[in-house]
C-alpha cells in the first residue's frame, strides 16, 4: 500500500522531482566519472611508465572526492529541503487523514529510496559514457597517438565507492526529512504555502548605505587580492581571511540592498512600474528576497569557484606544452657527472658491445665535455663552466640554428642554464671560449645526447636499461624527452582533472540550486498566473514576465560572479606566468563556453518549463 | 434602459452521449445597464457554469450571449482578453488576491493590465479604495488583512477599470456576516451611485436580498423571478426565504 503511494508520488511530482533527479543523475556521474580514471587510457599509460604524477592524481582525486561528496551531500539535502516544503500540504492531508507521523515518514523513506536507486542507476550508466569521454580527451591531449588505449571500461571499484558515498548521501536525506515530519506541526504544513517572507520597508538611504558598504568592502578585497597576488593571498591565512571575507561580505550586501533599491528606484518611475505585468514581476522577485539574497551570495561564489578553476586549469595546462618543447631539445641526454674523476664514456662503444646498434637506430648524437671554469684563462668569471666552440656550434647545427664565432681570445657567456644544450638542462651557467682555450681546462662533465631514428619508444625501452647500467661505476644524470613529457603530461593531467572535477561540481551545485528555486517558484506561480489570465492579462505578457523572473534568478549572480572572475583570473595570470607564458584568452574562451554550456542549459531548461507552467495553470 | 448583457437560449452541455450532463438547458436573462442581479439556486443547478459562460471561461455549447452590445461567443484569444480586461470585472470567491502583491499593487495591477495611463493610476486607485472602506490597509499584503478587507478589496480590483458589467461568485460565501453585510452594503453604493452593472451568484437569501432581482435556476432551466420594486430588504429577504422554504426539500442545502 505504501510503496504503491510512494511510487504514484514519484511519478506524480516528476515535473518538480525532474530537475532533482536530473541533478542527482549528474551528481553520481560526474563521481563516477573522476573516480574511475584509474582504468582511463590516459592513466594506465602514465602508470606503465611509473609516471609519478599518475599516483598523485589518485591520492588527489581521492581527497578531493571526500569534497566533493560533502558538496553534493549539501546540494541533495537542500533540493530535498525545497521538495518537502513544497509538498507541505500534501503531508498535512496525510496527517490529517489519519496517519501516524511515523507512517508519513516511511512513506518518505520510500520515495526517497525510489529516487536514489533511479538516479543511481542512470548515473552509473552516464558515468560510464561520461568516463569513456574524458578518456578520449585525456588521450587527444597527448602528442603521440594513443587512441589505441581509448576502450570503453566499467571500474567496479569506482562504482562500489560511488554507490557507498551515495548511499551514506541517501539515508542523511532519509534521516533529516523524517525528523522533518515528525517535528512538524499540523498548522504549519496546511498553511504551508501562505505565508510569504515579511519584507520590512527601509528608508532608501537604509538601502544605498547598504550598497555602498558592500561596494567599498568588494573593493578593498580586490585591493588585497591584486596588491599581493594569488601566491600570497591564498596562501598568507592573515591576507586570506580578511579578503575572502570582505568578498563575501560585499556580495552579500550587494545583493541584500539589490531588493529595496530596485523596487524604489523602479517605484519612481511611474511609466515603467505601471508598465505591463512590470509591478508583478518585480513584486513576485522582491516577495522571495529574504532567502534569495542569502542563496544568490552562495550562488555567485559557487560561480566564482566553478570559472575561476576551469580557466586556471586550463590556462595552467596551456603553459605546459610550452614548457616540454622548451626543456627537451634532444630525445634523451645523459649526463656523466663523474667526468672529472672516473674520465669520460665512449658512448658509441658501450652501444655496440651490448647490441645496439648506434648507426641504425640513432639519427645523430652527439658527446660534448664541459670544463671547470678557470678566469686566467677564459677571461670572465661569471660563469661555472666552459665549453668549446666547436661543440657548441655542432649542437647549433643539430638544431638546425645558427653558428656563432668569437673574436680570439672572447669567452661568450650564455644567457640560459644550459636548457638548449641537453635534454633536462645542465643547471649550469656556461661559456663559450675557442676551442685551444677550452682543451688546456680542467674536465667537469661529459653531456653525450641523441636523436633516435625509429619508433621513439621501442628505441628508447633499448636504450635505457643499457644506460641505467653505468650507474654502478659512475655518477649520471638522464632526462629524455619522453620521460619529461610524461612528467609534463602527468602534472598537466592533474591540474586539468582537479580543475574540471571541482569547476563542474560547482557549477551543476549553482546552476541546480537555482533552477530547483526556480521551478518550485513557477509551481507556486500557477495559481497567480491563472489569476492575472482572468484579469484579461495576454498569454504573451503572462510567458514574458515568468521567463523574466527566471532571467533575474539566473543572471544576476552570475554578473556578479563574472567581475570577481576577471579580477581573480588577472591575479591567477600572474601566478601562472611564473611558471612560463600564459594564452589566458583561449582558456578564458573556453571556460566561458563549457560554462555557458552547462549554466544556460539549466537557464533555458528552467525557463521552458516555467513558461510551461504559467501556461498549464 | 440600456441593455448591458443579454444572454438568450444558453446551452452548456458536459460530456458526450449517456454520459452527458445539461448544466444549462436554455437560460435566456437580461440585464439593463445599472441593475444588481442575483442568481439562486440549490448546488448543481447550473449557477457557476451560467457565470462562467458570461466571464468567457467557459463556452458554452450553444446559444448566444451578448454584453454591451458584443456578441461573445464569436470572440477568440486576443480578442477575448482584451474584451474580458477592458470590459468586464470578476469578484470570486476565495479573493483570489495576488498574494506577493499589496492592496494598493493588486488595485494597481488591473490598470496596469488595460493600459491606464500611469499617472492617473494612483488616483483612481485611491479613490476606489475610499469608496469601499480599504484606504488604511493599502499598503498591506492580502495575508495582513482580514477575510473582509480583502474581499473588499477584491471588489475594488474588479470596479477600478469601471468595467460593463461586474460578476460576483458567492463573494460573501467565506465571510462572517458582519463582513458580508460591509462588503454587500459597499456594492449597493457602488451600484447606485457609480451606476455599476452586477450579476452575482449566491445561495444565502440574506446576500441575494440587497439585490434589485433574484432570479432562481433549477436544474439548468430558470424557473422564477423576483423584483425588489422598492420594497425594504427585510420584506425582500422574507419574499426570497418563501421561495426557498415553497421548493422544500429541493432546497434544503441552501440554508
């Protein structure tokens, strides 16, 4: 009997539990998603070539699960929250029909129970396709092809953990709106939708005072975050504080004072208050102020959250490719550090004795010896080796650039560290002297780098256990573009993993919070807008002022939340610049886009069905 | 004396065949500019769906209804709103206030509605509120103000566009008669003196008393009528209480 009334409850509120299951679907996905990457293409080539950076996004993605799941937990109870308060009447005529607060409460058990097994089922099955995506862009983003390692895959460990932290979600949801009921009074659920919020009228100076504070105090924590910069004002907790709580603080006057300013200002202009359904639809925004000022704030700053680490991430990872082009201009240099103690290595030798063959499997390669730095001789002191002309330009040449000659007795001392003379880098400050100046110094190390002919991978798989070999009798120091890249790849995948889990987790909060505002508003609405038809109010007019109200719920947190984004986005270029060049405006485009993606599918979905309503009422 | 609604032949049928039910079976009324009609009846015999038909939600299956010399069977979408903002006034049951809205707004809105200049709203807002007792509670939500107040209210709403003809459904029938009588009474004087046209559905005799006319419906036919012709309201009530206890049994829910 009871599960039949839940099931028809389910079926019944489909239209208000629609965005709710949407969401929930969504939520479980998007966990399922990032907890499965373990088997993701990406992530099993990372882990075969023991790529550190593979077991930090595990451990990362782990703790950051534990957020995200405390994130959506909130979201879920709340949209909850909003469903039971909507069906207030609703358990009011249960009760009064004669069932025990008790039963009531089972009855909500059960519906509850319904919703989570539906939305986990269909998140798991999106989870997988979604999973299978990022897979292909995780792929797409490496140099070489790897679409090889692209195959749809179920994580049974990702599943059990998203089911487990769903399930903890489901019964807290179970738990709180039993006490919900049991708590209630009779009275104040059959009168559940009559009350409105009481709105005190302040003076309209009240209102400006207001909005000028909280205009100073958004300006005193852009002040604070641009004085210092992100590096210093994330990390320096007495810069931190105040600056997030000044931003906080001045949002939320923002929007507090919004309300009895709009209507005054509005209230003055006779011609566009009187227009229209234009006094209704301000009227019907300013009705529910009291507790969309407070959610508008958590809205923005969820948008704030959501844009400002997709951009970063992305933005971070475009610096990136920069950077493995930069640092690896052979395909492997290795370093023998013991060069000045235990002599140099005859690469070529030691290759052919163990069976590689040098000529066919490398397209160049390339010995170059570094020497102590000795004034005397070399005439500059500001460098800590030298090395012959001769052999820099070889390496010139091998990089297709151009020689360079000195005028007898000149040491040319280079700018970098060594960065375009090995794979890796040298970490040395270096000159170039002739080469009769260069022989007479004393050996410091011997660089020997190479080009490989074949397939880089099988060559290098050859190479490595050969050169790991000589670790034994001398000291050495290896770096191939291959292993950097991986490097590269794997911190780029973090930051890009991480950004987009916690970007997406909060924009689909925001986004959801607002649109499950929205639609219970519209149902609400009904009534209202079946009383403004009767008044002779044209079907255009009645859809236009519903869509309206939905535009102000949508837009004006994100307005808000756009200016801190672009304030926050110009400190955060200047922390990532630190790292190498930032292209800030193909990542700002691309963020703007997945955003709007996301966000304006809530906005039109929400807007559709609340036009939907004010028609069927 | 002008004729402000004339409805002739009024069929309203529910449903198809076996099934179907004659909620009108040939009404005919009329009503001249200036009168204060009230309809009668025991539950089911095709009041509400009579004042529905009229206030254009409802159509009916055939015969024609005619108000201020338009016939409204032949208007469609646009022109029905349009028709049914500018020209006619509702008063329900439960108020059916706005409720984000406050007296003064949902006043305001229905000008707003029928393009009223803004800089007269105010005005004529005001002056509404005045005549039906409400200036001190303008500023208030629906919610803040008692079940008379907002019925009253109500009226104010619907008078406002000075609209052809004003209907009523059982607007007393959640009030307590002190109420009833304050809100009866401010009708009267509208109908006298601003000349207002009133159709009103009731079912208590005491409400249909302050009426100038009482016609009586019975099982979708109209079957009797009564004229006020200067009579006082007590003598009036008691002609209207005889007809009632007259259909006995028929009647009995009324009371």
């Amino acid at each position: 009997m009871f599960s039949k009334l839940a099931l028809r409850n389910v079926g019944r509120s489909f239209r208000d539990y629609g965005v709710y299951l949407l969401t929930l679907t969504f939520g479980v996905c998007l966990f399922y998603a990032f907890n499965s990457l373990e088997g993701q293409g990406a992530m099993v080539y990372l882990a075969q070539n023991q790529t550190p950076a593979a077991e930090a996004i595990q451990v990362l993605i782990d703790v950051f699960s534990v957020f995200v799941a405390v994130v959506l937990a909130c979201l879920i109870v709340y949209a909850n929250g909003f469903l039971l308060r909507r069906r207030k009447r609703e358990l009011g005529t249960y009760l009064l029909l004669g069932l025990s607060q008790g039963q009531v409460s089972r009855l909500l058990v059960l519906e509850t129970g319904t919703i989570g097994l539906i939305s986990l089922a269909a998140g798991l099955a999106l989870g997988v396709a979604a999973s299978w995506g990022l897979s292909a862009l995780t792929l797409s983003m490496f140099q070489m092809d790897l679409s090889g390692m692209l195959a749809l895959h179920f994580s049974l460990k990702a599943a059990g953990k998203t089911v487990v932290c769903f399930g903890l979600i489901f019964l807290l949801v179970m738990v709180l709106s039993g006490l919900q009921v049991s708590r209630a009074r009779l009275l104040d659920l059959m009168q559940g939708n009559r009350k409105n919020e009481v709105l005190r009228q302040r003076p309209l100076s009240w209102s400006v005072a207001q909005f000028a504070v909280g205009v100073l105090c958004l300006l005193a924590a852009y002040a604070l975050l641009l004085t210092f910069g992100m590096a210093m004002a994330v990390a320096i907790l007495p810069i931190c504080i105040p600056m997030l709580a000044l931003g906080t603080l001045g949002t939320l006057l923002i929007f507090r004072s919004l309300s009895g300013f709009v209507l005054r200002l509005v209230q003055g202009q006779p011609r566009l208050y009187y227009r229209n359904l234009n006094l209704f639809t301000l009227r019907q925004w300013i009705s529910k102020v009291h507790t969309t000022y407070l959610s508008n704030t958590i809205i923005c700053i969820l948008l704030l959250l959501a844009m400002g680490i997709t951009a970063s991430s992305l933005g971070l990872n475009q610096t990136m490719e920069a950077a493995t082009r930069q640092q690896a201009p052979y395909d492997i240099s290795v370093q023998n550090q013991s060069a000045d103690s235990k002599g140099e290595i005859d690469f070529m030798a030691l290759l052919e004795e163990a069976g590689f063959d040098p000529e066919e499997k490398l397209s160049g390669q390339w010995s170059v010896t570094y020497y102590y730095n000795d004034p005397a001789l070399s005439g500059t002191n500001e460098v800590s080796a030298v090395m012959a002309l001769s052999d820099y330009n070889a390496l010139m040449a091998s990089q297709g650039r151009e020689p360079i000659t000195l005028e007898p007795g000149e040491a040319r001392v280079l700018e970098t560290w060594g960065e375009d003379l090995a794979t890796g880098g040298l970490g040395l400050t270096v000159a170039v002297t002739e080469d009769e100046t260069a022989r007479q110094l004393e050996v410091r190390r011997q660089v020997w780098s190479a080009n490989y002919a074949g397939d880089p991978e099988e060559t290098e798989e050859a190479l490595l256990p050969l050169l790991r070999a000589l670790d034994l009798d001398y000291t050495i120091i290896m770096n191939s573009k291959l292993l950097i890249y991986q490097d590269l790849m794997g911190s780029k995948l973090l930051a890009l993993f991480l950004g987009l889990y916690l970007g997406f987790t909060f924009l689909l909060a925001a986004a959801a919070v607002l649109a499950l505002q929205q639609l219970s508003q519209a149902a609400d609405n009904t009534g209202r807008y079946a009383m403004l038809r009767r008044l002779g109010a044209e079907e255009k007019l009645v859809a236009r002022s519903a869509t309206q109200q939905v535009a102000l719920a949508f837009l004006l947190p994100l307005a808000l939340a756009l200016i801190h984004t672009v304030v926050g986005m110009k400190a955060a270029n200047d922390l990532i610049a630190v790292a190498g060049r930032v292209d800030s405006v193909g990542s700002s485009l691309m963020t703007a886009l997945v955003l709007l993606a996301v966000y304006g599918g809530y906005f039109l979905a929400t807007a559709l069905a609340c036009r939907r309503m004010s028609r069927n009422g | 004396m002008e004729e402000m609604l004339k409805v002739t032949d009024l069929v309203r049928v529910y449903g198809r065949g076996s099934a179907s039910t004659r909620a009108l079976d040939g009404v005919s009324l009329s009503l001249e500019a200036g009168e204060f009609v009230g309809v009668m009846g025991p539950s089911g015999s095709g009041k509400t769906t009579l004042l529905n038909c009229v206030s254009t939600i409802d159509r009916p299956t055939s015969g024609s209804i005619v108000i201020d010399g338009r016939e409204l069977t032949a208007l469609r979408g646009k022109e029905l709103s349009r028709f049914r903002r500018e020209r006619l006034g509702f008063i329900f049951q439960d108020c059916n206030l706005l409720d984000t809205l406050t007296a003064f707004e949902n006043i305001a809105l229905a000008l707003a509605i029928v393009k009223a200049p803004a800089g007269e709203i105010p005005g004529r807002v005001e002056e509404m509120a005045r005549l039906l007792g409400i200036e001190d509670c303008l500023n208030k939500y629906p919610y803040q103000m008692s079940g008379g107040q907002q019925q009253r209210c109500a009226a104010a709403r619907a008078m406002v566009t000075h609209p052809a003809l004003v209907l009523a459904d059982e607007p007393t029938g959640a009030l307590d008669s002190k109420s009833a009588r304050l809100l009866l009474e401010r009708l009267e004087v509208l109908n006298r003196e601003r000349g207002a046209t009133i159709l009103m559905v009731t079912h208590d005799a005491f409400t249909a008393s302050c009426c100038g006319r009482v016609v009586f419906l019975r099982d979708g036919k109209l079957f009797l009528e009564l004229r006020r012709e200067g009579r006082d309201r007590k003598a009036f009530f008691q002609q209207i209480i005889r007809v009632v206890s007259q259909l006995g049994g028929e009647m009995d829910d009324v009371l």
